[in-house]
C-alpha cells in the first residue's frame, strides 16, 4: 500500500507540474499578435519588430523599403524608413536612428513600393 499511495502522489505531481507548463505556455502565446497583413504585391512577405525596429521581406522582383512609425516620450511622431531591397531580401527602419526614446508605433509598419 505504501508504494502504491507514493505512486499515486508522484502521479499527480507530475500531473500538475505538466498542468502548470501547458498553462503558463498557452498564457504566453495567447497575448502574441500577429502584425497586420502585408500589402498584396509584397509576394510571399514577412515582417518582424521590437521595441526599436520594423523590418519587412518580399520574394518577388518589385523594389520596396520598410516604413515605421515612430514615436517619443514627448508623444511626437515620425516615420522611419529603411534602405530599398527586392529579391527576398530585408530592410529594416530603425526608430533608435531618430535619436534616444524614439520607439515603433505597434502595428504601425509596412512595405512601400518604390
């Protein structure tokens, strides 16, 4: 009987200790959100952020640079914008060039066509 009810307990241990891991896991990519759609020329596109930079890729031929919107402690705003790329390949707008403070808008970037 002894073995049987430390069995039983570490059973249970386990099963709250997976318990608390699914949680804490489904928790944290419950609060993640996707960045709004690329624009529908940007073929096969992606994007990526932080606190400091946006940066958008598109497969296709066509020219185009990530644009951001930045802003500061004082609440004023600015756009960033990065170099020009094609191809597959990433630019990146860094709000960190507009001087310290300077933050991205969330949701506020996206690829322009140049």
């Amino acid at each position: 009987m002894r073995i049987a009810s430390k069995i039983g307990v570490a059973l249970a241990g386990a099963a709250l200790a997976l318990g608390g891991t699914a949680a804490s896991a489904q928790a944290s990519t419950s609060t993640e959100q996707a960045l709004p759609p690329l624009p529908s020329w940007c073929v096969n596109g992606d994007e990526w952020d932080d606190d400091y930079t946006y940066g958008a890729t598109c497969s296709g031929s066509q020219v185009f640079y990530a644009r951001v919107t930045c802003k500061n402690g004082s609440g004023q705003t600015s756009y960033a914008r990065g170099q020009d790329a094609s191809y597959g390949g990433w630019s990146y707008a860094y709000c960190s060039s507009k001087g310290p403070g300077w933050k991205v808008v969330p949701y506020s970037g996206t690829a322009i066509k140049r």
